[in-house]
C-alpha cells in the first residue's frame, strides 16, 4: 500500500493507493479519503492510522513560533525612549551613580511627556526657545497633579526627573517652585514599627529564606539593596560574612555577635562600612544556609548568601547568569510573609532596627556615633574607618562588638520577653509550700543548696 499526501488551499487530501491481488491480478483500486475537516469521516481503525496526520499540529507550532518571535521582538516604552541618543546619554548618566535611579527618572520622564502630549525633545526645544514657558508648564504639571491627590514625594521625583533632563541641555529651572506639604510622606503616617508579639509572629510565618533576609533587614541593619541589586547582578556574599565558618558541613560563626560587612558597591552612600547581627538573627541565616548545603549546592565566598529558589529554573531572559535576587524579589519576600497579617512596608524592619538602637543608646549602651555607623550613614567612625582603609584598632572594634552585644536585649527583644515571661512563672519555696503548690499544677525545677524548691506554673501550651 502507498500514500500520497496531497494539500490543497482548504482540504488536505490523502490518496490511498492498493493493489488488490486476485487470480486475474485486478487492475490497482485508488481510493481517496478526506481527512482533516469538519466532516465526519467513516474510517476503520487500520485506515484511522494510515490517514492519520500532523498538520495542525504543525499549525500550532507555527503559530506558537509567530507569536513567541513577536513576544521577543515587542518594544516596550523604555525601549522608544532609550532609541533617541540624547535620552540614552543622559540615562547612562544617571546609571554610573545609580541604575535605580536612572530608571526611575526615565520612566517620570516617560510619564510626564505622555501626559503633555509632548516628546523629550520637544520639551528640550521648548525650554531653549522659551524658558519661562517650559517653567509655566511644570508649575501647571503640580498643580494638575495635587488635584489629582498625588504624593507630594511622587510630584517631587516627576519635577526632578524633568529638570534633570532639561539641566543635561544646560536649561537651568531658575523659578522657585513649591510643592505644598513636599516633605510629607501620608501613606507612612500611621506605620509603626512592630512590638514583641508581632515581631515574634511575623518570623514564625516566613520560610528560611525570608527569615534570613528579614533577619539582615531587623537584626543587622541593612537595607534591602545590600543584599541583591536593583538588576540582581551584585548582593550581598558568603565572604562578606567574615567569621561564617563551615566545619564538617555545618555552618557556623566563630564570634558573637557576627560581623556583616557592606562593599562600597552595595553601600547607598557609597562607602564600605559593617554591623553586627544579634544571636537570634545570625540563628535565621544558619538554618537558610544549612539547609542550602543539605540540598546539594556548593558554597563558597563567592556564593551569594541570599539566592533564588533551586527547585525553579533559574537565570533565564533578562537574569541569564545572575546568581542574585533583585531588590524587588527581596522585598516580595518580606511582603509576603507580612501579608494578609500585617499591612507594613518591608522597609519597616530596618526602622525598627534604628528604633531598638536609639533606646539602647537612650539607656547607655551603645554611642551614638556606634549607632550612625551601624545603619550605614556617614559620621566619625565612618570618616576614620575610610581613612584608614577599611581598618580599625582592635580596641575600638572589641569596643563596638561588646556595645552592640548589650544592645541584643533591644533587638531580639521578642525572645527577651519570653525569658522573661518564663522568669516570671518560676517561684524558690520550701518543701512544705511544693506539697500545697503540686496539687495546684506547679511544676517541679530543682532543688537549691538552702533546701528549697524551684517551681513553675504550668501554662496553657504546657
């Protein structure tokens, strides 16, 4: 038997050739079926598999490959902008200082040349033709914008943007423009940073790795970005952990509490400076980096101490050969973990961490100048820790270490209030006094030199 597979504009047509042998050897039987319509074809089960075809399978495929090629090839508004030359200087600009901020400039610029109908050039025209004019029309731009209830912050980076870009043509903004209540931030009016209850909520609901990150968020200080970038191609690392030791495939630190250390690369103000982590804290990033090694993966000092999941492909599009998570993933994981719950900025676990050290140093145990170090600002111990290249005296680190070991009480406070609570439910009495307090539901402790008896109240959870 042969076929013949023939295609026509609509139908696909199959010819079916057999030779039928008969003592007088018939002459060949050519039958033509019609396959791959609507129609309703009676076929046998020998003649279905020999009439069987893949042409809408192939249909499929080419379609999917149009619209996959289509789907590569789509220029977004980033692109448009970025395609005109003065737009792609000024935007490379702003990158060699901050990438996020070069991202975000242009897309305010993007937004707000949308908005006026007009294009970033043309608005560069009108300001060399017409200063007062293109100061006229920002001044309209906020106040359209205030009625409209927009941020005052968010009006403020739309006029930054947009002066940024004039200013790269030498069209200096020379008019004062205000922006009414500029410095209020509305949606952090009613935040707070979280008390001992929540605190210890909030770590019991994430995973490992989002109770690593909120751990260098709340117990070391350090902002999101430290520990991925914006386009997740630096992060924080295993060496920048320098007393994180692995001994005999656990992980561990050698002193407490551990030091972190923040690279000028991943440092906002722009120079390297380090902090502490609490006990609690460096207990969350153990168990993260524990488990990491129990499920194969490798370490070493160049391994990212924050990554993404392994049971997903990872490093593909635009983050091929990126081995960190991007600062909005970061943040995704916090938020996730405080949702539906709590109602908090991921950002609010680093306020809390400046809170907890402003009490500390209210109390004495920590300096001030310790204080501003530690979140990573600029002060005196960060003009003589960058002068001498990155090292201090023993004396003076042995100093900071021990203040920050007793201002743990401040940011591991959750777990503070638990000893303390269990304190509180223990009682010394005399053997006399057990007798009538077992019957009660006292729970029996230790004897004592004197010959008294330490005892606890049973709990609820008990």
């Amino acid at each position: 038997m042969n076929l013949h597979f023939y295609k026509t504009t609509r139908v696909a047509w199959l010819i079916v050739t057999t030779k039928v042998v008969t003592s007088e050897m018939l002459p060949t039987k050519t039958i033509i079926k019609r396959v791959n319509t609507t129609d309703s074809v009676v076929l046998t089960d020998e003649d279905r598999k020999d009439v069987r075809s893949d042409v809408g399978k192939k249909l499929i495929h080419e379609q999917n490959q149009t619209t996959t090629a289509k789907q590569k090839h789509k220029i977004t508004k980033k692109d448009s902008l970025l395609s005109n030359q003065d737009i792609k200087r000024w935007y490379d600009n702003l990158a060699r200082s901050s990438l996020l901020t070069a991202e975000v400039r242009l897309r305010k610029l993007g937004k707000f040349c949308e908005n006026n109908k007009i294009t970033p050039m043309e608005l560069v025209d009108l300001g060399l033709k017409d200063q007062r004019a293109v100061t006229n029309l920002l001044e309209d731009n906020i106040t359209t914008m205030e009625k409209n209830k927009n941020a005052p912050q968010y009006i403020k980076a739309t006029i930054t943007a947009v002066k940024s870009w004039l200013n790269h043509f030498d069209i200096e903004i020379k008019r004062k423009i205000r922006i009414a209540n500029g410095d209020a931030t509305p949606t952090l009016a009613d935040e707070r940073v979280p008390d001992a209850t929540e605190l210890s909520e909030l770590f019991n609901r994430a995973n490992l790795r989002a109770g690593a990150i909120m751990a260098l968020m709340g117990k070391a200080g350090l902002r999101p970005q430290v520990l991925g970038n914006y386009d997740a191609t630096d992060g924080l690392l295993i060496r920048d952990l320098p007393e994180l030791e692995i001994v005999e495939g656990i992980a561990r630190f050698s002193k407490k509490p551990a030091k972190v250390v923040v690279r000028r690369t991943l440092s906002k103000a722009g120079h390297v400076y380090f902090s502490f982590i609490t006990e609690t804290g460096a207990e969350k990033i153990l168990a993260y980096i524990n488990q990491r090694m129990f499920d194969g993966e490798v370490l070493d000092p160049e391994s990212p101490v924050i990554v993404p999941f392994s049971k997903y492909r990872r490093f593909r599009g635009k983050n091929e050969g990126r081995k960190f998570l991007s600062t909005a993933m970061i943040e995704r994981d916090v938020r996730k973990t405080m949702r539906p719950r709590f109602k908090w900025r991921p950002y609010v676990l680093r306020a809390f961490f400046d809170t907890q050290l402003l009490i500390a140093e209210s109390r004495g145990k920590i300096a001030h100048d310790f204080r501003v170090f530690f979140m990573g600002h600029k002060g005196s111990i960060e003009a003589k820790y960058t002068t001498n290249k990155s090292i201090l005296s023993k004396i003076l680190m042995d100093e900071m270490r021990e203040s920050f070991r007793k201002s743990q009480e401040f940011l591991d406070y959750e777990a503070t209030r638990e000893r303390d609570e269990e304190i509180n439910r223990q009682r010394v009495v005399t053997s006399e006094e057990f007798e009538e307090l077992a019957t009660q539901g006292w729970q029996y402790l230790a004897n004592l030199p004197n010959g008294k008896i330490v005892v606890r109240a049973m709990s609820v959870l008990d």
